[in-house]
C-alpha cells in the first residue's frame, strides 16, 4: 500500500467519476483528502469553479489558514463536448478550453506556493486524447494537448526548488463513468459506440476509475519522488499502437 500519511492534498472535480475516486484513494492511503467541485454538488469539502481566478484565491487562502501548507494538488475538473472542427460551436470550445487547460492552470499556478513550502506533487489529468487526438473531440483534444505540456513547464519549474514540487500527468483512455457515458448518449446508438471504443482498446475492457485513482496516488507519494514531468498513459494499451 502507498502511504499518504498526514499529506493534505486538494482534488478538484472530486464529485465526478474519476475525482470521487482519486478523494477515496487519498483517504484509503491515509492522506487528507480536500474535495472540491462546483455549488450544489454532493460530498465535498470546498465549492470551487476551476474556470474562477477568484474561486483559486480564495480556496487556496482557505487552505493556507487551515493548514498552512499543501502536499498535493489533483487537477480532475473535466468537460467534454462531442464535435469535429468544423461542427464545434466556439462557445462549446471556449467551455472546454477554460474548465480543462485554464482551470489547470489556474490550480497549478494558485497552489504551486503552497506545495513550495514543504515540496509535493501535482497530478494534472491529462488524456490519450490529448496525445494521439481524436477527430470528433477537437476540443476536448486540444484542452488535453495543452494540459500535458503546462504539466512539463511546470514540472521544470518545480524541479528548481529543495524540496522541488513535481509535476505529472495521468493520460487515461476510456474510463467506465460519466464522461464516456455522455459521449455516448449524443451518438445515435449509445450502445455501439461503447462497443467501438472498447474495441479500440487491446485489452479489451473500458478503463476502472479506482485504477486511475491508484496511480494518481503513486505520483502523489514520495515512492514517485523521481517522477516528474511525465506523461504516463493508463489506456490498456491503447498508444501502444
């Protein structure tokens, strides 16, 4: 078992399916685990909008006068819209765009001083998608291209500190959850396009969220101590293609 002991860490989009899981990882490893996510949503411990600078200042605030530090950060906050480049509406982009790579940043950059003070780790949720691309997810896409290098700038930032605050990326593929689920319901068949992107995978199963919380927490821990800057996919073998 990784131990977490006594680290305090903040997981965002932490009601969603792959945030809940990575907040009950933290717990199981006997970390503190802070959940955030946007107003009215269950079982968390801060209302926080990612796409908010005021949002960022104020929870990270909350955060120092409580406990006066941070040893991680989860950056899972998502949205997906379904839609090539030429049917992409800029509204639905510009969504994306804020709640997935300016929402990382502002965590990045916001809890970054925090972390500094006793170095940690982040843990940005990146994408396959946002390594190979994907034609009917353009948004989606590039929210997650941009993820991942912001995960590689900041990790060589981080890397200039003693204790350094390391930065890297969780590249999952298809997670059994919500956002697959939405993906489905706007295609005309649901049914078959589950079956499609099973079928892409060479293990043949949909991705677990408890699986991509376990290697959150790896990265979370000292045992990642030498792991920075990282791309790490969990695609079932999906890039390796």
């Amino acid at each position: 078992m990784v131990d977490l002991s006594g680290k305090i860490v903040l997981v965002t989009g932490a009601a969603g399916t792959i945030g809940s899981a990575i907040v009950q990882a933290i717990k199981q490893a006997s970390g503190i685990a802070i959940s955030s996510d946007l107003p009215g949503k269950l079982g968390i411990d801060k209302v926080l909008n990612v796409s908010s600078e005021t949002d960022w200042q104020r929870t990270t605030a909350e955060i120092e006068q409580t406990y006066g530090r941070l040893d991680g950060l989860v950056n899972a906050a998502g949205v997906v819209t379904v839609g090539s480049i030429e049917k992409t509406e800029y509204a639905a982009w510009r969504r994306v765009i804020d709640v997935n790579l300016d929402g990382t940043f502002l965590g990045c950059k916001y809890a970054f001083p925090l972390i500094r003070k006793k170095g940690g780790s982040i843990v940005n949720l990146s994408s396959v998608l946002g390594m190979i691309g994907g034609p009917n997810l353009v948004a989606y896409s590039a929210s997650k291209g941009g993820v991942a290098l912001l995960t590689k700038s900041v990790a060589l930032h981080g890397a200039r500190y003693q204790p350094p605050v390391r930065c890297n990326a969780v590249c999952p593929a298809f997670i059994k959850g919500e956002m697959v689920d939405e993906v489905a319901r706007r295609s005309r068949d649901a049914k078959l396009v589950i079956q499609r992107l099973t079928a892409e995978i060479p293990l043949a199963r949909l991705g677990e969220a408890a699986e991509v919380g376990a290697l959150c927490i790896y990265l979370l821990s000292d045992e990642a101590a030498f792991m920075t800057g990282a791309l790490v996919p969990i695609d079932g073998g999906l890039t390796a293609r």
